[in-house]
C-alpha cells in the first residue's frame, strides 16, 4: 500500500512541477525574483534586527511622522506577510495560466512589485531603527 501512495505523490508532483508555467519564461523570472528578493528581507531582518525591550519605529510618514511603534518582533511580520501573498499569486496565477494567460502574468508581476514594495518599507525601518 505505500508504494501505491508513493507513486501516486510521485506522478502527481510530476505532473505539477512538468507544467508548461514553470517554464514560461515571464513567470519563472517574476517568480524566482520575488522568491529572492523574500529571501533577502529575511536575511536583512535577522542579520540587524537586535531583541531590545524599547519600542521600535515601524512606520514613518513624511506628512505625520512616526505612524506606528511596536516591538522587535513586529518587524518580522512584513516578510511573513510578503510570503504569504507571494504564495497566494503563485497560486491564483498557476490557476489561471491555461484560462486567461494575460491575468496570470499579471499575478506573477504583482507577486513580484509587491515583494519589492516590502523590500523598500524593510529597508526603511532597518535605516531608521538601527
């Protein structure tokens, strides 16, 4: 019975990863960058963020100032979420890539703008905290 189970994960795995999505090149560009660039907020994050008891800047807008203060940990939240959107492009766009190619290139676009969207808000709150 687990050979049966392991052939069945095996063929659909194949089927998943030989699809024609991965290999279009607009995708696997937008994909893999905003993978990295993921990749690089995390290693930026834990590289500097330093565990400190006092209240941290979060956000700062240049009309009101400092618009959210929190702890360390808060920090971590913007990569989480980064991911956890990226995952859901991935997901919309392999949907909808055999239906309507042209919405699934614009949800890989979005996944990859929105990964360096948080990049820029990451690094600015690294700039200004530490």
């Amino acid at each position: 019975m687990d050979k049966n189970w392991q052939s069945k994960f095996r063929d659909r795995a194949k089927r998943f990863f030989w699809h024609g999505f991965w290999t279009d090149p607009v995708i696997f560009f937008s994909i893999i960058l905003a993978i990295l660039t993921n990749v690089v907020l995390w290693v930026a994050l834990f590289r500097t963020v330093v565990p400190t008891g006092s209240p941290i800047i979060l956000h700062y807008n240049i009309f009101f100032g400092v618009d959210a203060v929190g702890n360390w940990k808060s920090l971590f939240f913007m990569p989480t979420l980064a991911a956890v959107l990226l995952f859901l492009n991935l997901v919309l766009s392999r949907f909808f890539y055999y239906k309507e190619r042209l919405v699934s290139y614009l949800f890989a676009g979005a996944a990859l703008v929105l990964q360096l969207l948080m990049a820029v808000g990451v690094i600015s709150a690294i700039l200004i905290n530490f």
